[in-house]
C-alpha cells in the first residue's frame, strides 16, 4: 500500500499531521475519519519527503542506531506475538524518511509474499549482508524473533565498539589540533614582532630562536602554498586511498605498527567469531556462513588470510586448525574453537571467544584513552617549552650586553 501525508483536526479542533498507510485516497480518507479525525489534505508521499538535496543524490542515509531500535521493536512485536505483517504496519509510522519509505517497500514486498529478509537485500546501504542472512535464517527457521534480538545484541555491541574507537582517536586529534593553533599564531604574531628587536641588535642569536625565526618566516612567505598543498595533499590522500592498491598499503601499514596491529586483529577476531558464531547458531550452512563472515573483516590483508582459511576449511572441514594458521587467533582463542568443534557447540564458543575479546578491546581502549592524555600534555609542554626559551634566551643575552 501506498504511503499517504495528512494534515487534519481532532474534534476539538487541534491541528496535526503525519502519515498514513492505504490502499488509495479514499481510503486514507475513511480510515483518518475512522480514527476520529477531520482530513483537510491528502497527498501521496513519494518516499523522498524530507531527505536532503545530498540525501537524494547519494541515496538515503539511515544511521546504526535507527536501525537498532527498528530491530530492537520488531523483535518485541514478534515475541509477543504479532504477526509479521502488522508489526511492519505499526512499525512503519514510528520512523521518518528515509526509513519510513524503506519499511514501507519493505511491508509491501512482505504482503505480496515476498521473504523480509530479500526485501532487506534491496537496500544494502542500510541493511548489510549479515544482517540480511540472519534474518533470513531467522524466517527459514521460523526463529526470526530470537534472531532478531541476538542481531540487535550485536549492533549494539559494534555500535559501541565504533563510538569508544571514536572517543579515542577524537581527543589526541583536539589536542594536536590545539597544539597546531598555538604554534602558527606564535609564528604568525609574536615571532615576527621579536625578529624586529633581535635584527635591531645585530647579535648572533641561539639555535631555538633561529630556527623559530625560520619557521616564522617560511610560514609568513609561503602561507598561500602551504594551505593550497594541505587540501590538494587531503584531497589526493582520500582518493588515493579508496582505491584497492592504496587500501591495501595503508592495511599493510597498520599492520607493521605494534599496538595498532594488535588492536586490528583483536577488532577482525571479534567481527569474524561474532558473526560466525550467530550465523551457525541460527541454521546458516558452514560454507555459507564463512563466504559471508570473511567479507565484514575490514583490513584488506587479514580478509586474504581468512579467505584461503576459508577454502582450506570447507576442503577438510578442520576450523580451529586453519584460523590458527592465520596468525591472527591468540593461542587461547584457537584453543577455545578447538574445545567448540570437538565437543560440537563449536557456535557457542565462537560466541565466547567474540564477547570474552570483545571486552579485552573496550577495555584496552579506555587505557590507550587515559594513557594519551599524559603523553599529548608532555608534548604540548615541550613545545611551548621549545617556544619559550626560543623567546627568551635572546633576551637574557641581551640583559646580559647591558649589564642587568
């Protein structure tokens, strides 16, 4: 059914509007007057209402956490025992566009018989492939709604993992950026005013104050140059690494970096025991399920070594033993899925092994938070240190010529 924009009044005259979902016009019209209300227009929403110039260019821009709570009530409606198709009508009205005109195509594609889990598959900007084969399994196994509260556990879950992720590489780059405006309006105002009164002296100045004085003038002379080369620089930066051979250098790269090389595998074990783990708990064959995990791992280098895991374990059927091979699994982890695939609750144990490092990475995240702190504040000192005996040690030599 179509999706219909009202604007009405109540019996005592109050004016609301919202939207409606009919079969035509009329309809809209008979049910609005059915739910006591006074239509004064009706007009067919085209399912773009409300998205932006840039939304409707680039398609429509759902966030994670509208996604979750769709996903979080839906499995409540279910549980409770709503039929599918009336929990996606009284869903429909909860959201705004752009949501709202995906759940309806999504309601009238499950009315025509349709499975839920394809009509996800039609939107896989908002809906990614995991989330599309867990609903799947879900309907197939006619467990949808216990799948549906394990998918909304994870979203959770990789939700808060991004945003700590966030927290962490956001306050460094504050402070960097503070220590940056600090330095240029030094070089830009006070260095230029203290080279005056040093040239006037004629005395050979100090090393710090020389090569501030160059810094100063390098900046002054060339500013036009440095700003236009940072934004070409940026722009070049963000194509070039979009690009297959510039994503998989900067993977290389990660990789080689001791404490971010740890945090990227710890973050892939994570991705790939979770999603494995949900996928077999919920009926997904083993090859399928490993076709779809090894696409979510992000680092480019570590989805190829779970790639040729993957070919190796659906050959011989042998899981902790190929994962093991990776490099990427702690010993405790290999040891865990070991214990899971010979004791036959091998999905089980994935789950363990993603929630047990899970919590190992949020826990390591808020120390590399606290420990940043210190160690940005030691940086900024030292230059403003650098800047202040660049400053003053000119001057003490020039109390010194005077005899104070």
């Amino acid at each position: 059914m179509p999706l219909y924009k009202h604007e009405s009044f109540t019996r005592s005259g109050k004016n609301i509007s919202g939207t409606i979902d009919a079969t035509s016009q009329q309809a809209a019209k008979e049910l609005l007057r059915g739910q006591g209300l006074m239509p004064v227009t009706i007009t067919e929403s085209s399912g773009a209402e409300g998205m932006s110039f840039l939304s409707s260019l680039f398609g429509a821009k759902v966030d994670h956490k509208t996604v979750i709570v769709f996903t979080k009530q839906l499995a409540v409606l279910l549980k409770s025992g709503v039929p599918l198709l009336k929990a996606l009508e009284l869903l429909v009205d909860q959201f705004e566009q752009p949501f709202q005109g995906i759940l309806v195509s999504v309601k009238e594609g499950v009315k025509a018989g349709e499975a839920m889990g394809d009509q996800f598959a039609k939107h896989p900007h908002v809906f990614p492939n995991v989330y599309v084969q867990l609903v799947r399994a879900g309907e197939a196994s006619g467990k949808l709604d216990m799948i549906l509260q394990r998918l909304t556990d994870f979203l959770t879950r990789s939700a808060e993992t991004q945003k700590r992720a966030k927290k962490a590489i956001r306050k460094p780059l504050t402070m960097l950026g503070m220590i940056g405006l600090i330095v240029v309006g030094m070089l830009s105002f006070v260095v230029p005013r203290m080279t005056e009164m040093f040239t006037k002296v004629g005395k050979e100045l100090p090393g710090p104050t020389k090569i501030l004085i160059t810094l100063s003038d390098f900046l002054l002379n060339h500013y036009i140059l440095l700003i236009g080369g940072c934004i070409i620089g940026y722009i070049f930066f963000q194509r070039w690494k979009r690009t297959d051979a510039g994503r998989l250098l900067i993977d290389e790269w990660v990789l080689r970096i001791p404490l971010i090389s740890y945090f990227s595998k710890t973050k892939a074990v994570v991705q790939f025991s979770q999603t494995l783990g949900m996928l077999m708990e919920s009926g997904v064959n083993l090859s399928e399920a490993l076709d779809i995990v090894v696409k979510i791992v992000e680092n480019r280098v570590l989805t190829k070594k779970l790639e040729e895991a993957r070919d190796n374990i659906i050959k011989d059927g042998k899981i902790a033993a190929y994962l093991k091979e990776t490099g990427m699994f702690p010993k405790m982890a290999s040891y865990m899925i070991s214990t899971g695939e010979e004791s036959g609750k091998l999905a089980e144990m994935l789950l363990s092994v993603g929630n047990d490092y899970d919590a190992e990475l949020f826990e390591l995240t808020d120390t590399l938070t606290e420990a940043i702190d210190p160690i940005m504040k030691v940086v900024m000192g030292l230059i403003v240190m650098f800047i202040v005996a660049a400053i003053f040690l000119p001057i003490m030599q020039m109390g010194d010529m005077s005899g104070i």
